[in-house]
C-alpha cells in the first residue's frame, strides 16, 4: 500500500519565539521533504513517527522527540497513525541547542509542557504564563538526553521499506534474510549490505532493537509484559525480562512505573490542524 503525501501550507511566520503545531497524521502520510528557517522540535503525543533527515531516518515513539536544527531538510510521516506535535523555535530562543538532528529523551514534563503549550496556543496572555511555560519548554530541551539507540527506519522508496513495514506490523516474522533476499529480489549477501549501509546495523541487531521499540509501544498502549512477550514471540515471559533488562539496563515493570511517575496528561482528539500562527510540517 502506497504513502499518501499530506500538503504543507504557505505563508509560514516566524516563530516569537515558539509556534506550536497540533496535527493528527492518518497511518501510511507524509509531508513532502522540505526545510524551515527555524528549528523544530518533532514529537507524537501518540502514536509512531517517521523522521528522515540528512541521510537518517528514525522511528519514534511518545517517549522520544527529534531535533531539528534550522535549514535541516526532513520528511515527517506516520505508519499507523499518530497525533503529530510540532514545536517550531526562533534561532535565538534554541542558542546552544543542538547543531545537527539529534533524537532525545521526553521526560513526562516536557511531555505536559507541550500538551498545555498545544492547548493555550492562540489565547491572550495576560499574566504572562505562556510566556512561562515557553520558558520551562526551553529549559527542558536543554536538560533532554540524546539517544542514541533510536529505530532506524529506511528513507521513503528504499527496497527495505516493504522489510521493515512487515516486521513492524508482526515482529515475530520467521523469514531470516535469506528469506527477504528471495522476496525482494536481491541476494542474502546484498541484503545484508543493504541493511547495514541503510540501518547502521545488522538485520538481526535492527530486529532485536525492533522489539524493544514495540515492547515500550504495547506496554505503553496497556498490554501487561506477559502478553507484549506473547506479542513480540519471545518464548517465556522471562526470555522477554531478560533481553529488556540487557537493553535497557531495569525490568519492563520498572520501566513502566517509571513512565507512570507523572500523572496521565488528559488528551482530545483535535481538528487536522490546530496552532498559534502559520502551520508546516
């Protein structure tokens, strides 16, 4: 099934000194590859987004956000869905951020901070607390950890984009490479390449980060560690403990409190577009 791409508006204002954007992106839509004269932070409240820039491409979840620095050229799009938050930022107020794209840590802060930037963007500020919270936004931006374990996701018309698309929809997928070379049309030894000139890695290393990236995706959506085991096709919910711990160096359950240190952020489903000022992806 073939992406849809998603028409980006004109007229876009700078940011004073943040714009926020709210968007829910349909599953299998993308914006066209393009470039702002500010930054931009790249974030779903829910759901998975696909960030390529400069040569990399990442799959993020809720619990990661992908810094853009100004003029960096990137293409942001969805798989199954996702409610899209964009944060755009005046050169001056992301002094001393990042100078290349860098995917980071959302603390559940930062995460309400974005939902209420979301929520009060447009009103009169009279007391000056969106002036606050843009303050308090900044400075959690500041304090945010790079990761640089993120999923990497192939560019859009890569020949491994049917590969991952497939192992992301049934991470317990039986077909080794040789498997996926017959399928499309390359040999194991030139998929292999492939892989590993387009996802950094091996196909075996991409698969086990894949399942961790879906481990925190369904525990996220409610599943309990017994059936997101059962789900991701580890055979004991002890094999799936283990190879979480190894990763991410605590157990699933302590992950997940966690998270969940931080009450629920409340959310609405939103119109297709809605920010303070003009809109892009």
């Amino acid at each position: 099934m073939a992406w849809e791409t998603l028409q980006a508006p004109s007229g876009l204002a700078t940011p004073q000194p943040i714009t926020v954007r709210a968007q829910a992106i349909p599953a299998r839509h993308s914006f066209p590859e393009h470039a702002h004269g500010w930054h931009q932070m790249v974030y779903a409240i829910s759901g998975v987004l696909t960030v390529a820039s400069e040569g990399h491409s990442f799959a993020i979840s809720p619990e990661q956000a992908v810094w853009l620095p100004t003029g960096v050229r990137h293409r942001v799009g969805s798989l199954l869905g996702a409610e899209f938050r964009s944060l755009w930022i005046a050169d001056e107020a992301g002094r001393g951020l990042p100078a290349a794209p860098t995917v980071f840590a959302v603390t559940p802060l930062l995460k309400a901070l974005i939902v209420e930037a979301a929520e009060i963007a447009g009103a009169e500020d009279r007391d000056g607390y969106a002036g606050r919270v843009t303050d308090l936004i900044i400075d959690q931006l500041r304090r945010a950890q790079p990761l640089p374990g993120a999923l990497a996701w192939p560019r859009a018309g890569s020949s491994l984009m049917a590969l991952c698309e497939a192992l992301y929809a049934d991470p317990t997928d039986p077909r080794g490479p040789r498997m996926w070379g017959a399928e499309l049309g390359m040999s194991e030894r030139t998929l292999a390449r492939r892989v590993e000139a387009e996802l950094g890695m091996s196909l075996r290393s991409w698969r086990r980060r894949l399942r961790l990236f879906k481990a925190i995706e369904l525990m996220g959506g409610g599943l309990d560690v017994t059936r997101t085991a059962l789900e991701l096709g580890y055979g004991s919910t002890s094999a799936f403990v283990y190879a979480f711990r190894t990763e991410m160096g605590c157990s699933p359950q302590a992950y997940m409190r966690g998270r969940s240190a931080f009450s629920s952020v409340p959310l609405r489903r939103e119109a297709p577009a809605r920010q303070a000022g003009a809109q892009s992806a």
